[in-house]
C-alpha cells in the first residue's frame, strides 16, 4: 500500500489528523490480512450489492460502429446504481472495526452519499453528508434519498457551493470529531492511506474483468476505459490490468470544450500541486488558486485528480484525453437507443471515447468501458438540454 506515487501522493495534513490517518492505515494493513473481514466484505457485495457485475457486449452498438467488439462492465447494475458502493462497504466494515459509531463523507453528484447512507443503515452507524447547496438543487433525488435511509444532509454554503467545499467541511467536522468518527472518502484521493486503499476496495473492478475476459477469449481485453473524476472508478478498473498488454484510457471532462475552458481536466489542463491532503495535478492560477470546474457530470466536476493517475499519466503507461458536455450527452441518447440502458453521464465520457475508437480497430479487438453508474440521476438535467432529432 504505497504512500507516494513517484512524486504524488503524501499525506499533507493538519496535526491533528495524524494520528488517525496513522490508525486507519494499521487497521487497514491489518484488515486486507485478514480472512475473515475479505470473507464479510465479499458475502455483502454478493449477496447485499449484486456483485459480481455482468461483462455484457454491446453488440447493437458494436454492429453500427463496424469496428472492434465493445463490452460495458455493468457498475450501473450495483446496489445503489454506481461503483461507489464497493468503496463505502469496504470503509463501513473497517469503521466498525475501528470501534467508531459514527461516519461522514462529501459527495457531489449525491452518489457517494447514497452509498455511505446504505452503508450506515446496514451497519448501525450514525451518518453525516456534507454536499454543497448547489449540488443539492441539482441533484435533489439523490438528497431525499439519502434521508429516507436515515442520514442527515448537511448543506455547504462556502465558495462554489460544491464538491471541493463538500470535502473542506467533511475534513473540518473530522478535526473536531476525529475520535468518534471516520471520515469515508468517496474517491481515490486524498491523505495517505485514502489513494491506495479506495483503489483496492474499487480493483474489484478490474479483477472480474480480468477473470471474465479470461473465460470470454483466453485473453485481457485490447483497450480498457474509464470515466476520471477523482478517479476511483478508473483506478479500479485499470490497476488489475497494468501488467497486461492492455492498452488503457482515461477520459476526463472537457466541458463546454470553448477555447480556454478547461472542463474539469485536472490531468489533461492541469499542474502538479497540493489540495485535499495529496500532492496531484490539480486545476489551478499562477498563483496556485484551485480554478473553478463546470462538466455536465457532476460527478467528474472535480479540480484534483488521485495521485496514481498522475503517476500513470508521466510514466505513459495509461494515456489520459477529454471529452465534452456535448458529446457526453449525445452518447447518452445513442446508449439509450441501440442498447436499451440509460447511463450516468460520467461514463458516457468514456463511452463517447470508445466510439471514437472502435471504427478504427478490428473486429477480433475487444473494447471495454467501464459503466460506472445509472442514469436515473440525471434524466431530468439530460430532458433539460433537449432530446435529440
Ligand atoms: C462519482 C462518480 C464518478 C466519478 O468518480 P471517480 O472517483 O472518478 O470514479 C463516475 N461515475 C459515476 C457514476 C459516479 O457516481
């Protein structure tokens, strides 16, 4: 479980939290050692969140592209409709275990808060979600979702009025609250041990893809990709495969993809700097001010990016491009229509990305994308924007 991703990574942190990012790394160490809590971990996402996820092939959309085969690694079929439940499970076993009663966590598009809410339901933990005003206009659904489970929504007021704030006030109740509670990061970002161990909870990902692919051709895929945001989706899905001969994409936001707008491609716009507990590449002024960041997917809305894909980005082992709000929704309706499923914007990124590939492959090449969430979330914003002619 690495601290430092070459240059990134680290644990830049107040005093205070020191000694809880200290005992959450032992008891993690400890944890992923121990046969008991992998067997707990694995019975509730089987049996609580329908894991394992199918590898289903898009062959409607495959057929129109005439190209490579295309297969989507359903995460949308998860308990609560996206990934970030493998992450809020696994956290939710170690708070109890670190005898802590009560949880917090930020979320932004509300998907990460409905996870912890689900989490803190089935594990009799009290839970708190800090998510910015605006977040909870847009995505109200997700907020009384999160209340009927039993969490309490706490509005954010400061700056933007968004996910970087979330985070701010999440990390600030921890401070005050450090010894009665655990604080549970919804991406792979953040302090020492966050980055490495929401990797692990998430590499479930792309250890069933592996697996899968295995009995499907004898072989990993040919191109593997996945949506960034702080990028746990995408860690999950590419750390099982950096051995292989995988080639593997990262798709970031690109937003209205004006000249000068940057998205929310900390990678792809960014420089190396400090925000939220990490060293990363971050979307920030000369003077190191955090920019602010605007994507149709309010989940990928996100200046900073988890340290390993910094890591991944210099070494060129994993190539990192954008793709627009437009082309995000245009993918949206075409996903609808040829196969019959509504994906969540973030993925649709990646998705876009893939179509503009698989024309250019063979028909033995095998594409993956990992879908990461539904799109129940984001009918309304989608309607909102118009259908297409
Ligand atoms: C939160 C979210 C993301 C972005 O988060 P990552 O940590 O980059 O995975 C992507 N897709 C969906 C459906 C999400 O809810």
């Amino acid at each position: 479980m690495p601290e430092w991703y070459g240059p990134y990574g680290g644990s830049f942190v107040p005093e205070t939290l020191v000694p809880a990012l200290k005992e959450l790394d032992a008891a993690w160490r400890a944890a992923h050692r121990d046969r008991a809590f992998r067997s707990e971990l694995q019975q509730l996402a089987r049996e609580w969140g329908g894991r394992p996820t199918p590898l289903y092939f898009a062959e409607n959309l495959s057929r129109e592209l005439g190209g490579a085969r295309i297969y989507l690694k359903r995460e949308d079929l998860v308990h609560g409709g996206a990934h970030k439940f493998n992450n809020a499970l696994g956290q939710g076993l170690l708070t109890r275990r670190l005898g802590k009663k009560r949880l917090i966590a930020e979320t932004g598009a509300g998907q990460h808060g409905v996870a912890t809410a689900m989490v803190g339901a089935k594990l009799g933990l009290s839970t708190e979600v800090y998510m910015g005003s605006v977040d909870m206009e847009r995505q109200r659904p997700n907020v009384l979702r999160m209340r009927l489970l039993g969490a309490t929504v706490r509005p954010v007021e400061q700056g933007s009025r968004t996910l970087k704030e979330a985070i701010n006030e999440a990390l600030r109740d921890w401070i005050a609250n450090v010894t009665t509670t655990h604080y549970l990061l919804g991406s792979a970002v953040g302090p020492h041990p966050y980055p490495s161990m929401v990797c692990e909870f998430q590499s479930v990902i792309g250890r069933e893809i592996l697996r899968e692919s295995r009995k499907l051709w004898g072989h990993p895929p040919d191109l593997v990709l996945a949506c960034v945001g702080g990028g746990s989706n995408a860690i999950g899905t590419f750390h099982p495969l950096l051995s292989t001969h995988a080639k593997l994409v990262g798709v970031e936001a690109g937003g209205t993809g004006n000249e000068g707008d940057r998205g929310a491609a900390s990678i792809g716009a960014g420089r190396p700097g400090i925000l939220h507990g990490m060293r990363s590449y971050l979307l920030q002024d000369e003077e190191g001010q955090i920019l602010p960041t605007e994507s149709v997917a309010p989940g990928l809305d996100y200046a900073g990016v988890g340290p390993e894909h910094a890591y991944l980005k210099d070494s060129g082992r994993v190539e990192y491009t954008s793709v627009t709000d437009d082309e995000a929704l245009r993918m949206f309706h075409r996903l609808a229509r040829t196969e019959g499923i509504l994906p969540a914007l973030e993925p649709c990124h990646a998705l876009a990305e893939a179509v503009r590939r698989a024309p250019t492959m063979r028909p033995d090449e095998i594409i993956v994308v990992t879908l990461s969430g539904r799109g129940d979330k984001d009918v309304e914003e989608v309607v909102r924007r118009g259908l297409p002619g």
